[in-house]
C-alpha cells in the first residue's frame, strides 16, 4: 500500500502505472492461469514449505512497515494532534510503533481461527471499511497524477522488467491465492478480484497524498494490514507443510521479530535520514528477486525443473550473485544494473518454453 508512493514520488504517475499495471494483473491472471482447482492443490503439495516461506515474509513486511509508518512516515503533526504534543513524543515512537505493530500482529491472530463464511464477511467489511476511509477523505487531491518525479524516466525502463516479473509470478507462492482459486465457484473471481484490487490501489494514492493523513486513513492502512496479516497466520496454522504444534507457533511469532528493525537502524542514523524508506525498499527483494526466481526455476511458465537439493542450491547462488544488483538499482538509483537480471530471466524464460526434444 506504500509502494505506489513511492513510485509515484520518484517517477510520476508512469510509476503508478509500472506499479499497478502488472500487479493487477498478477493478482487477476493467477485464478486463470491455474484455473482448475486440482492445478492449484499439485503445486501446494509440491511447493507447499517454500509457501509458507513466502507467508512468513509477507507477515514480517507488514511488520516492518507498521513499525516504519508510526516510527517515521507519519507526519509529526499528524501525531501529535493525535496524541497531543509533549517533549517526549520522539523518544517514545519508536517503542510505541513496534508496540502498533505487535497489535496488528495479535489481531490478525485473532482472525485467523475465523472459518471460511466468517472470512467472507470480514473481507467484505475491511473492503467496506477502506471505501467509507476514502468517502470520508475525499478525492480532492489529483495533482499527482501530473507529477514528474524527482528520477528520470529512463531509471524507470531499467527497474520496470523485474518489477513486472516480481508482480506476475509471486502470487503463485501465495497460499491465499491458492485457498481462494480451491475454494471459488469460478476463475473468473480472480478478474472480480482484479478490478477490486486496481480500485483500492487507486484510492490508496489519494490517501497518501493528502494534506493530512486523517485518523480514518491510517484505520485504513491498519484494517488492511490485520486481514492481510490474519490471512497468512490462517495458512501458517492450517499448512501441511508445517509439522508439529511447537514449529507453527515459533513460525508464527518468528515475523515479529521485525518490528523493532526501524527503531534500532535510526540509532545509527542523524535525524535528517530516513532509514525506514531504505530498509522497506531492501526488503522488496524478496518480491522482485528470491521468490520470481524460485517461482521461475520450479513452478513456471515453461517447463520448470526438479525440486532437489542441487537446484535449490544453484537458485540461492543466483540469487547472492544478483542481490548486490537489486541494491544499486532500487537504492542507490543505478538502475541499469538491473538488465542483468532481467535478461537472465528472459534467457531462462526462452529456453524453458522451448519444447523439449524427445
């Protein structure tokens, strides 16, 4: 919910576009790529420990940018008319957004025992929530789908292949997605999903840009953060994958281990830098770079290779070998690195959907 901020900061509403484009479509596409139920069961018995991977991650992320936003990102003004202004305030936020972030975290735990029919009316009711946030906000604010960006276009043309390849191929890690597509009458939920999803990205951009970030926003950013938070608990607690009562409940407090992240980096930092924005952005190389590569390697499209040890261990070597590359282009602005990548996973693409020669 971030990400479109950002993108749009640093290269106008092209950004916004680069960011939705492919994330809505990945998010549609994925009901009818897989489209049949018994697909969508294969791959999560085959790949089922590397999704509860992916949910941890997804669980650790909100964790961090909860911490990032009550740490950080809120405008002191905002807070302190929230709070009231007193000496201490920025002593204690740091303390008090990781303390936000283990609520978030205790909520979706909550949620997470819901069954089926009870996940329906919460979705229906976070989705109502989130469209009354922005009736109440208004969609006053339309100067930046004029913005420029403070970065060149041509930056953008460098990051835009991996950021479409990390939005289309990461959903079929996503056991959400999978428990929907199981459980959906249809495919074509997923182009319900879709237009619902691009609708909430849209307005998500008003809500940033807003003079104020009004206390109905950030319920916003919350009640989206507990459900996603919920859901992944939810698969964490019910994957076959996991094995023994002991292990789920390590793994489940293991993504709080984040929050506290942000306020240890800024002891490190003055007080014009902003660590927050960094350690948010470094933490997208899961999104753009480990999972689309593991999802590229043994899953697909094409014709995807055995799961052993040997090919787990030659995607890890990609992935250290391509890190350092994902840092200078999303941090450090040297984009062009990133063609590397880019072309390798293109190359890989073209030998995989090559027949094979019998």
């Amino acid at each position: 919910m971030f990400l479109p901020k950002l993108m749009i900061d640093r290269f106008g509403w092209w950004g916004f576009l680069v960011f939705a484009v492919p994330n809505v479509i990945g998010c549609a596409g994925f009901g009818y790529v897989l489209a049949k139920r018994q697909r969508s069961e294969e791959t999560v018995q085959r790949h089922g420990g590397s999704m509860v991977v992916f949910s941890l991650i997804a669980i650790a992320f909100h964790m961090l940018f909860i911490t990032y936003l009550f740490a950080e990102l809120l405008p002191r003004a905002d807070v302190e008319r929230w709070l009231g202004s007193w000496e201490g305030l920025a002593a204690v936020r740091g303390n008090a957004a990781v303390i936000c972030a283990a609520v978030v975290w205790g909520a979706g735990l909550i949620l997470s025992f819901l069954g089926d029919r009870a996940w329906l009316v919460v979705s229906g009711l976070v989705y109502a929530f989130s469209l009354a946030a922005f009736a109440a906000i208004g969609l006053g604010e339309w100067e930046w789908l004029g913005a420029v960006g403070r970065s060149q276009l041509s930056e953008l043309a460098y990051l835009a292949p991996v950021i479409c390849l990390g939005f289309l191929l990461c959903p079929y890690l996503d056991l959400t997605f999978h428990r929907a597509l199981q459980q959906s009458p249809s495919r074509h939920a997923f182009g319900v999903l879709g237009i619902t999803f691009a609708v909430m990205i849209l307005f998500t951009c008003f809500l940033w840009f807003s003079p104020t970030m009004m206390a109905i926003g950030v319920g916003h950013i919350l009640a989206q953060s507990i459900f996603t938070v919920g859901a992944h608990l939810r698969e964490l607690r019910l994957a076959p994958a996991i094995r023994g009562r002991g292990v789920r409940v390590v793994l489940s407090l293991l993504p709080l281990a984040i929050s506290p992240l942000v306020p240890l980096v800024r002891l490190f930092f003055t007080t014009e830098q902003v660590p927050g924005e960094d350690l948010y952005i470094r933490f997208l190389v899961f999104y753009g770079l480990i999972f689309p590569a593991y999802v590229l390697m043994f899953i697909g499209p094409g014709r995807p290779i055995r799961l052993n040890r040997a090919a787990l261990l030659a995607c890890v070597a990609a992935v250290v070998v391509f890190a350092p590359l994902f840092e200078a282009g999303f941090v450090h602005q040297r984009g062009w690195l990133l063609l590397l990548p880019a072309a390798a996973a293109l190359a890989w693409l073209g030998a995989r959907l090559t027949p094979a020669k019998s």
